[in-house]
C-alpha cells in the first residue's frame, strides 16, 4: 500500500479536527504543519496522523540561513524560500535544510550541478506548492505552465522533488490520485508524482527520524 504525507498545511483551532481528519481519509500518513501548537499535535493523535512541526523561512543572504538554522528546533522540518540563486544554492550545501521551496518569479530553475551538491551531502528535496493551482482561472493556468516545466527539468537532471497542498482547509487538500492525473495529463511521468507524494516526503521523515524519535514529537513541543 502507498502512504503519502503533505509535508506543508496551514490549520486554525477552528478546523483543525476536519483537516487532518480529512488528510488521514485520503491516505495520508503524515502531514507538516506550519506554526505548529500543542493542540495540533493533539488533534493528530486523535485523527491517527503524525502530526510534525514546519518552519518556513524566506532567505535571500548567507546570514538569513545561518539564522534559520540556529533558531530551528531538531524536532521541526526546515523548509526555506529562497529569493535569489545564490541563496538556492546556499540552501542546497546545509545538511539540516530538509526542505527548498521553489517558487515562480525568482528566476532558479534547477540544475545538475544542485543535484549533485544536494545529493552527495544528503540535504534538502525541492518543494513545489499545488496551492496556486486553486487560484483564479488565469493565475492557475500561467502556475501550470511553471510547475509543469520547472518538474520536467527536475525529472530531467535526477533531482529530488515533493508536492505539497498549502490547504488551510479540508477542501484545499488534495487526493494524491487526482493530483497523479492532473500532473501527468500535462506530460509530467505518474511515476515521478507519486514519487513527490510518497517517498520525497519519505526521505524528509526519515531524516527528522535521525535528529528526534517520532514518537517523540509531542514531547518536544510547546
């Protein structure tokens, strides 16, 4: 059987049941929330979904990740924004970055030797959002256009990929089967998805593993 994880979800007190309830019916093993409260935590346990702690940084210089790394706690999954290149490749060199988000507008289009740097020192997946594809006809269509070229070339050159859903609510997740045949109805290989579905979020997890036992987890948070 597959198990999947959405290793990026926003959830407020009032939704906070619905949304991992929900996760947890479509398959989901795991899920990563942002600004992540003891109460989530507790709202994971009754859903039976692992429920992890995320913080998101946006850096553009060398000290905003040296900063991000100081200030993140072993037990969380560490994701940065990068704003320019050099920053994505900064990102790529730090072994305790589990986690790059890419995002259109800032010109960083992956490449081999990203690959390589992230590879042979066991660092970060790249993250794409599906969030955007819920947005405005228009605005959703010129994000496919991205995503779709920006997961070819990721294909292209080996590297590492996962796709997360940014829902802040039940309706704005996504069934990991719906997400396999809009990707691969534009040429995207189904494989490569479930791969960005399943063992990406995988290989997070298994490096969280290594810094704090999972079960662990709610013992470590506030």
């Amino acid at each position: 059987m597959m198990c999947y994880a959405d290793l990026s979800v926003n959830v407020v007190p009032d939704n906070i049941d619905k949304v991992l309830g929900a996760a947890k019916r479509l398959g989901f093993i795991a899920v990563a929330v942002n600004e992540l409260l003891s109460e989530e935590i507790r709202a994971g346990l009754r859903s039976g979904i692992l429920t992890i702690p995320r913080r998101q940084v946006e850096v553009s210089r060398p000290e905003d990740l040296t900063k991000a790394i100081s200030l993140v706690k072993p037990e969380e999954v560490l994701a940065v924004v990068p704003r320019n290149l050099d920053s994505f490749r900064r990102a790529g060199r730090l072994r305790r970055i589990d986690v790059i988000r890419v995002e259109p507008g800032f010109n960083i289009r992956p490449d081999k030797s990203e690959r390589n740097l992230i590879h042979e020192r066991g660092a970060a997946v790249i993250e794409f959002s599906l969030r955007p594809l819920l947005t405005r006809e228009g605005d959703a269509r010129d994000y496919m256009s991205w995503l779709r070229d920006v997961l070819l070339r990721s294909v292209q050159v080996g590297l590492r990929f996962i796709l997360v859903s940014d829902a802040s609510s039940e309706e704005e997740l996504w069934h990991p089967a719906h997400v396999v045949s809009l990707l691969s109805s534009v040429g995207v290989p189904s494989q490569h998805v479930l791969a960005a579905l399943s063992s990406g979020p995988g290989l997070v997890l298994s490096r969280l593993a290594r810094r704090v036992p999972l079960q662990g987890i709610l013992s470590h948070s506030p």
